[in-house]
C-alpha cells in the first residue's frame, strides 16, 4: 500500500492540471443586474367633481412573479433570465407604475393609499396576464403586456363591478448602437413602453365606463 500512495497523488495532480486547461479560475462570474420599471408621462387636469381610487395588490400570472425577465423564445416555450432581473418584485413595479398614471390622469381625482380605501369611491383591481419579451421573430424582439382591469363600487351588500376592462399591447426592443436585436436595457425600455401604452388604454376605458 505505501508503494501505492505516490502513484495516486501523481494521478490526482495530473487530473487536476487537466480540469485546469478548460476553466479560468481567475474569471469573474457574470453579474446579475437589476432595472427598474419607469414611466414618463404629463400629468393631465382633474375636472372638480372627480372620483376618488384605491388600487388592490396587482396579481400577477404565475408564470411573471418572479424577478427574472422572462422571454418567450417558441410558441409554448418561456425561459427566465437568470442574470437579469427587476430590482424588486414585477407585481409591486406594476403596481406603482399604475398608481403613478392614474394619479397623473385626468379621470381620478386621486389616488388613496390602502389605509384609507374606505373612503374611496371605486376600487381598481389589475390582474397582469403577459408580461415579457417575444423572441421567436429573430430578427425584431417585442415587449407584450396584457392586463384585465375591474373598476368595482363599494354598496351596502358588498362590492358592484362598474367595468372590466382588458388590454393588450406591445412594444418593438430598440437595438442598442452596435447590437442586432437589443439588450437587457433595451428589453425592460420596451417593457415600459408597452405598460405605458396598456395604461393609456385602460384609463381611456375607466373614462368611458364612468361617463
């Protein structure tokens, strides 16, 4: 056995310089970025008589909860992008996204925090069906977002449901100078643009429904 022992540690030093020609253990490991969601848009006059709105939790599909942006890259295939993410959870963004416009429209006259809900006098829940980044054309990626709205008024037997609203949009990724299809900052402006888009429609159907 004694006899044995310097054969085998020449065998294991030679098995670890082999493992060393196919790994740089002096490469960084990629790092994980993060973005945020921002909207831009002019705020717009109240008349005096304006409602008042409280948003509820904005849900998300399941498929979108987590942080990771996801693409759908075939028909009935979605992947998550592991070193790209949003800085914090997409249900939450989403949700400041829409309070954000609505408070910046012209059909609410505010927008209530949910301590005082109560005193609000409609409710808007906002269910997020598509949230990502089509890739199956290879050439022209595009951001999608769908959102089902319900405007509800509070009565005395409970909650009455005044519209349900769903839109649908989306959004071409802009292609960085120097890039083909666009990058991880290009794929969350296009996401931006295409929320901006869906809000602007459905505050457009809140008016209708309460006029």
């Amino acid at each position: 056995m004694r006899r044995l022992q310097p054969l085998l540690v020449l065998v294991l030093l030679a098995g670890l310089n082999a493992c060393s020609v196919g790994v740089d253990l002096q490469r960084p490991a990629p790092l994980k970025q993060t973005f945020l969601l921002e909207l831009q848009r002019d705020e717009v006059p109240t008349r005096s008589n304006a409602p008042t709105l409280v948003l509820a939790p904005v849900r998300m599909a399941s498929a979108y909860e987590g942080r990771a942006l996801v693409y759908r890259m075939q028909d009935d295939r979605f992947e998550s992008d592991f070193y790209n993410q949003w800085f914090s959870a997409p249900r939450d963004q989403v949700g400041e996204a829409v309070a954000y416009w609505m408070r910046r429209g012209g059909v609410f006259a505010d927008v209530l925090p949910p301590i005082l809900a109560g005193e609000a006098d409609y409710r808007l829940d906002v269910v997020v069906t598509d949230f990502y980044v089509d890739m199956r054309d290879a050439a022209e990626h595009r951001a999608r977002v769908t959102l089902q709205a319900y405007l509800s008024a509070r009565e005395t037997a409970g909650r009455r449901l005044i519209a349900r609203v769903e839109v649908a949009t989306d959004a071409v990724v802009v292609p960085a100078e120097g890039e083909s299809v666009g990058n991880a900052q290009s794929r969350v402006t296009a996401l931006a643009d295409a929320l901006g888009k869906a809000l602007a429609r459905l505050e457009t159907g809140l008016a209708q429904a309460l006029n």
